[in-house]
C-alpha cells in the first residue's frame, strides 16, 4: 500500500507544518510576549526617568540646604555684630531688648562710630524715645529706628572715611547727601541724614510710605530702602538733601559739655539748645 503514495504526498505536509508552526509561534505565541517586553520596557524607562529625577531633585536639596546655612550663618554674624537680639515673636522680651537699645546701647554706638573716623559730633537730633509697644517690622524684616540729622566736623578726609566705613557700625544704617558748612583751618562741618536700622526675626509687612527728605518720625516702623549700607555693603546714599532738623540739643540741657564734645542726646533727655 505504502508503495502507491507518491513523493508530493509526503512533502506537502512536511512543508505546510513547519509554516503552521511558524504562523502559530507568529500570530499566537509572539503578540503577548511582545505586549509583555512593550510593558516592561516602559515600566524601565518610566522608573529610569523617576530615579533620574530623584537624582536631580536630590542634587538641587543638597544644593539649597547649603546654601541656607551659609546664609543662615550670614545672618547669625549679621545679628551678632550689627543688630540685637530681637524677636517680635516673643513681644515683651523684644519691647524690653528695645528698650534697652534706645535707652542705652545706641547711643554710645552712634557715637564711637562717628569718633572712629576721626570727626567729632557737634550737633544733631535726638534719638527716639523707648516705647512699651510690640514693634513692628517692615520690608526684609528691618525696624527703622529713626533718621538722625547729625552735625559733624573733621576734615575731608575723615568725612570720607566716615562715609567708606559704614560697613563698620554695629548696626545697619545708611548716610544720605551732606551739606558742607566752611569753617576756620581746614575743617568742615557737614550735615548728614544718619538712617539707623535694626534686624529681627519675625514676620515682614508692608512697607511705612517713604519719609520726607530731613527724617523719618522716631520710632516709626517702617521698610528699609532699597539702598546701600544693608548687611556686608558699604555706605549707603539716600536720595535728597537733608532737610532742616526736628530734634532737641545735642547737648543735655542745651549747652556744651565741659571740656568735650557734644553727644547725641537720649529721647527724654534734657532740652532746647541750638537745632541741627
């Protein structure tokens, strides 16, 4: 029987079923093996992009927390060397450290940093009085404590050295314009709005309106100007000439003192005596 079957009985199917195993492998075997690897693929790449991102994220935290505590140390050595200790979070400990600062700190700062440049203070505003208030902070979280329309005298070299040594007061200030006044020898006598500003911690809010050129209220709360003399700048220059003063003497009870120069006067202190 088996003699009768002829060659193309035999290779047809030996063909055809290698080509239904390849359409079976093909159409039914590969579609969801592929589906699987499509899967996996973009599950890989999605979690490639997230670790990518972490990666980033990770470098750019780094980054911002070094940099906050650089500037974190910035502003703890701001405070240590020109502020006080002020916390509006904490109202009754900043209204007493207030007090403390006009009523006896501040003043012997203005002064020594006026005799360090070799110029002598003759005149001037008196500096605000302390008041048993919650202050307020303005714009970067400055407090104006008042713009001193002082009278110096020195040299015009010592009125330049005033100026290029802003950076060391101890506290945070700007000096506007100055009215230069001849007097005999080679001394000058100027005339300088002196703004003082003291940083605290606390929360910021809107900036006071600008003050009229001659100074600002005392006590006044209000934002610093976008000027000169903030924290690590130099001398600071207000717009305007200084205008006339509005404080008492210079001077306790409105002469000079005995064999001294006059010192600038506590709010409350003494009265009358010549203007600034």
């Amino acid at each position: 029987m088996f003699s009768k079957l002829k060659p193309i009985y035999v290779l047809i199917p030996g063909l055809i079923l290698p080509i239904i195993v390849i359409c079976v492998f093909v159409f039914v075997l590969l579609p969801p093996v592929d589906k699987d690897i499509a899967k996996y693929t973009k599950d890989r790449d999605a979690r490639k992009q997230k670790a990518e991102t972490k990666q980033r994220a990770e470098e750019q935290l780094r980054l911002a927390n070094e940099n906050l505590a650089k500037q974190t140390a910035k502003l703890d050595q701001y405070m240590r060397t020109r502020s006080i200790a002020l916390s509006t979070y904490q109202p009754v400990q900043a209204m007493i450290a207030l007090w403390f600062e006009y009523q006896e700190d501040l003043k012997p700062v203005v002064e020594d940093f006026i005799a360090q440049s070799g110029c002598q203070l003759v005149g001037g505003d008196s500096l605000p009085p302390p008041e048993m208030k919650k202050p307020t902070l303005g714009q970067s979280n400055f407090l104006t404590v008042k713009t001193l329309n002082l009278r110096v005298r020195g040299t015009m070299a010592q009125l330049k050295k005033l100026y290029s040594s802003l950076k060391s007061f101890k506290r945070v200030g700007t000096i506007g314009a100055l009215q230069l006044t001849p007097t005999a020898g080679e001394e000058l006598e100027a005339t300088i709005p002196f703004a003082i500003y003291i940083l605290a911690e606390g929360p910021e809010t809107a900036a006071a309106p600008a003050a009229a050129p001659g100074g600002a209220p005392g006590g006044a709360p209000g934002g610093m100007p976008g000027v000169g003399g903030a924290p690590g700048g130099g001398a600071g220059r207000a717009p305007g000439p200084p205008g006339p003063s509005k404080g008492g003497a210079a001077t306790k009870g409105g002469g000079g003192e005995e064999g001294g120069t006059p010192k600038l006067r506590r709010g409350g202190e003494g009265g009358g005596g010549e203007d600034a």
